[in-house]
C-alpha cells in the first residue's frame, strides 16, 4: 500500500523522505505508469515512451533535485547521463569523483521537429550530445550535415578558450534528447581533474564544430 499522509490523504512528492534514489525512481515509474493517458493529446506523448522513470521525474517536477542532499543528487545525475558517459570513450577514463562532478553540471533538453537549437551568430556555450533523434545544419539557408543519435556537436573549448560564434543553424528534424554540458562548467571539472582533462581531449570526438564554416561547391 502507499503512503497516506495526515488524514489519510497520500503525501505531496516532495513531503516523502528520501534516503537513497530508489524511492525517486519508484515515485517517477509510478508516474509513468499514466503518462500515456495523461500526455496523450500534446507533442510531450512521442517524448515520454522514450524517458525512463527517473528522466521522467525530472522533466515533470525539475525541483526535485533541489531536495536532494548532495550525494543523492550526484547519484541521479549520473544515472540520467549514464547514455553520454557509457557510450563517449573520452569518459571511460574519468574517476568516480570525476564523473559525479561532470554529472551534476549535464542538463537534458527534449526538442520538437523544427525547434531551433541554435542561430547563426549565437555564442557557442555548450557542448551538446545527442540521445535519440535527428537534426539538420543550415549555413547559408543550405543543409551541410545531418546529426543522429551518438553526435556531438558545439566548439572545442578545452582547446581554444575564446568564445566562439555559430556560423549555422542547427534544427531539429525529429523529436530529440539531448544531453547538454555548459562551457564554463566543463572547463572547471578539467581544470580540477587534469589527468582526465588530457584524455578527454584526446579521445573527444566533435561531429561537428559549430565555429567552422564548411565549403560548400556549387
């Protein structure tokens, strides 16, 4: 049976006491349970299916993580970013420390079709991974690249500190999850973590550097 609060009403989510991330999980597998009949009529019910119950958790009440104590949180986040850290080899070297570190500083966007993620002359302050989906790149009103799932995309700021400009759009083609690591935040971890800074930088792959312009013939 589940929790009832006084007089007999059950407890708001944020009123149960957490003692490890299990409890979210269950909470958000519970919620998920009725997504479908909830989201049903909006564009969130071709994003949902694909979210496990702690991503789901997060994109309905993004507060909870404020509630968490800091070794909690650092728990969740690396399980909403297990994807990106298990599948990108410039992670497989990382410390647990470090991981929970990258992990806390990660933030998950869910694009539409046609959502622009960013315009030409925006700085680039992000570097973005993408989890399921397709975009399109447009420099000049021409598509120069199609992204998928395993991307990653943005600007080489480890090694050129510079701000850098987008020289295209990128849009989204489809539904899309992304992972998204902010620039400033990521410089601090490899400032800190210096043996994983060098790895990182040689065994990131960028699929495509928003801060080049591509030649495109005629």
């Amino acid at each position: 049976m589940g929790q009832k609060g006084v007089g007999g009403e059950k407890p708001s989510l944020l009123s149960i006491h957490l003692t490890g991330p299990a409890p979210i999980i269950r909470l958000a597998n519970e919620i998920s349970g009725r997504r479908e009949e909830n989201w049903r009529n909006c564009g969130f019910a071709l994003i949902l299916p694909r979210l496990d119950g702690a991503e789901l958790l997060l994109l309905l009440f993004p507060q909870v993580l404020n509630y968490c104590p800091k070794d909690m949180k650092a728990d969740i986040c690396v399980h909403l970013n297990r994807k990106v850290f298990n599948e990108h080899p410039a992670f497989r070297l990382a410390s647990d420390g470090c991981l929970r570190a990258l992990a806390m500083h990660f933030t998950m966007t869910h694009s539409a079709p046609g959502d622009l993620l960013y315009h030409t002359g925006e700085s680039i302050d992000n570097l973005c991974f993408i989890v399921s989906g397709s975009l399109e790149v447009i420099q000049d009103d021409e598509v120069v690249a199609i992204l998928g799932k395993g991307d990653v995309f943005g600007d080489c700021f480890w090694k050129d500190q510079e701000v850098g400009q987008a020289v295209a759009n990128v849009r989204a083609l489809t539904y899309c999850d992304l992972h998204l690591v902010n620039r400033e935040r990521l410089l601090e971890v490899l400032d800190f973590y210096k043996a994983f800074a060098q790895s990182f930088a040689r065994n990131l792959v960028l699929t495509y550097n928003l801060r080049n312009r591509v030649s495109v013939g005629k």
